[in-house]
C-alpha cells in the first residue's frame, strides 16, 4: 500500500465517495422525515383527524374539512378537546424549495401543545404575521421584525416559541383559509383524549363514527412518513447499488495495476514455494485493508458534512448503526469482487515468466 502512496489514497477516496453517497443519502433522507415525524407527533394530541382520501403529510391536500366539523368530533365518548388547524407547504426556504406552515388559533393551539411565546408575541389574526420555533430561529439566524417571503408577500416576524411542535413556521389560521380559498374549512383536526380512555379506543369510536375520514395516531406519524414517498426505497437501494459496483470498479482498477507491476515479485515468492492460496489472499488482504480505509474514510466525511449541513439549514441527516453496518458489508464485499480478477491472475501466472517480466 505504500508502494504507491499516491494511487493507494485516490482509491481509498473514491471508496469513500461511494461510503458517503450511501450513508449521507440515506441518512439525510430518513433523518429529515423521522425529525419532521417527531415536530408533527409533538403537538401534545394522540389523535390526528383528517378528511378522507388524504396522501402523505406534504401540505399538499385542500382543505375539505368544515370548521363547523369540531362540535360533532367532541360529541364523541373520551374526546376532551378538539383543535382545528391548517396545512399547507409554501416556496418559503431558499434551501429546502418548498415548507410546511401552519395556520392556527393561537389560544386554542397553544392549549394543547403547551406551547409557549419565548420573545415577541403571538400571532392574532391581523395579516402578514407570523411565529417561528426558537430552533428555526438560530439555524435561519432571523430575529423579531424580520420578513420572510410566502404566497410573493412579505410575512413579519412578531415572536419565536417552545416547544418546537408541528410545522415550524406558524401564521393565523384565517389567513391561510382567506389566502387559499378555503373559509371557514380547515385540513385537519387535533384531538386530545379525556384520562381514562386510550386513544385506541378513541380512535375505535371514532372511526365507527365518521368512516369516511382519516383517524391517525400521532405515535404513528413516523411510520406514515417514511410510507409517505413510494418511491424513496427505490432510490435509496438504487444507490445503495451504484455506490457499491463504484467501490467494486475501483478496487479492480487498483488491484489489477497492482499485479501488473509485481509480476516479478509475484514469480520470486512462486518459486520460494508459496501456494497459489497464499498469493491469491495476499492480494485480497490488500484490497481489503484498502476497501476499510475508505469507508472509515467515508464515514468521517459524512460526519464532517452533516455538522456543517446542521450549522446552515434545519435538515438533519441520520446515521444508525445499521445504516452502517451495511455500508461496511457492501463496501467489503464490493473490494471482495474487485479484488477477484486480480488475486487469480497473479496466482496463475507461471513462475517463469513471472521472472522474466520486465
């Protein structure tokens, strides 16, 4: 490995590329969903009430529930509180693209989650005001009075709250009904049990009650995001794949060089009498040693770029052990295979001509 120093580093990179590709892809994709999952599941309701026919939890979908709906879902037996609320995704963030907002009732919203102003003030019902989460606030560096863009008109920062729940943006409920059409409906409701009762059991009667609509439960969230996007599994084994026949190209490159330039080497330790084995695994050893470095190598870059990611934006990238330990395996078994081809031709050559080799 040190032979070629120069050669040796650029195919360590180039495995640590494909380690980053996987684990930073992956990482960033489910730690986005997972920590948007957590903000939404943290809105101190069990129950989430929505219309029938709802997709995912983008803030895409009309609102087709009527305000006037919440005195018929607290008639039901262990409802205590039933909040109306509004969703929708704006091109808010110059990072992301596009962001959830909510639209809310202040007092009743805060009732429920326990949410409470840090600096500022809530938001009423005038136009163009907005809150943010205070963590929103550090990443985006944003302070009281200042502007943020949505719907082509400037929203004014009146006051920043904790704990950090639902969408991370929030402006008057009236004025996201008013803005998109929708008076007096809503997209979804936010149910509090009564003590005494499970939300299983809530969500039983509720169900029986109106069969037509959507009744989730808020420690379900996670699992509906990550079902959320069809597609997302796909990509991820799609570079998942890409990243290992990466690896497995570079170590072949590496390793067929390698045997190229000791092929006299390779003849003096055949004719001391070392086994066609042993030449075939000194070869594998290398590549394998090679194959490790990058993905500590990769691995180490991944944690360098999402502290820098996390320091400018409100993305998160998640990286679990199982993520890595399958990163580990591809990455070995993709120096395995490169290494093959090479590791058999140098234990066939012929001691002879192996010597002979200029």
């Amino acid at each position: 490995m040190f032979h070629r120093p120069a050669r040796t580093v650029v195919s360590i990179l180039g495995i640590a590329i494909g380690v980053l590709l996987i684990v930073f892809t992956v990482g960033l994709s489910n730690g986005s969903l997972r920590e948007r999952a957590s903000r939404e599941a943290n809105v101190g309701a069990e129950i989430f009430f929505r219309a029938s026919g709802s997709l995912g939890m983008s803030g895409n979908e009309a609102f087709r529930l009527p305000v006037s709906f919440a005195s018929e879902i607290a008639k039901a037996e262990g409802v205590q509180i039933v909040v109306p609320i509004g969703q929708t995704s704006v091109a808010a963030d110059s990072n992301t693209g596009s962001r959830l907002i909510d639209g809310v009732n202040y007092d009743e919203y805060a009732k429920i989650t326990g949410l409470k102003i840090i600096e500022g003030k809530a938001v009423t019902n005038a136009d163009n005001e907005a809150i943010i989460d205070t963590g929103f606030q550090k990443q985006k560096k944003l302070k009281l009075g200042d502007k943020m863009k949505m719907w082509e008109r400037d929203f004014t920062v009146v006051g920043t709250y904790e704990p950090a729940a639902g969408a991370r943006i929030k402006i008057p409920l009236n004025v996201m009904q008013n803005q998109l059409g929708s008076e007096e409906k809503v997209s979804a409701f936010l149910i509090k049990v009564k003590e005494g009762f499970t939300p299983e059991q809530v969500a039983e009667t509720l169900h029986a009650k109106f069969p037509d609509n959507q009744i989730l439960l808020t420690k379900e969230l996670e699992e509906l995001y990550m079902s959320s996007i069809p597609a997302l599994g796909v990509f991820l084994n799609v570079v998942i794949g890409v990243a290992a026949v990466i690896s497995a190209l570079v170590i072949l490159l590496t390793m067929y060089t390698t045997v190229t330039e000791r092929t006299r080497q390779i003849g003096i330790m055949k004719s001391l009498g070392m086994s066609n084995p042993n030449i075939a695994w000194i070869i594998t050893q290398e590549a394998l040693l090679i194959s490790f470095s990058g993905i500590v190598l990769g691995v180490i870059l991944t944690v360098v770029l999402r502290f820098l990611l996390t320091r400018v934006t409100t993305l998160e990238v998640e990286i679990s052990p199982l993520v890595l330990a399958i990163t580990t395996v591809v990455g070995l078994i993709g120096g395995a295979l490169g290494a093959l081809y090479p590791a058999i031709r140098a234990a066939r050559l012929d001691a002879v001509e192996a010597l002979s080799y200029e």
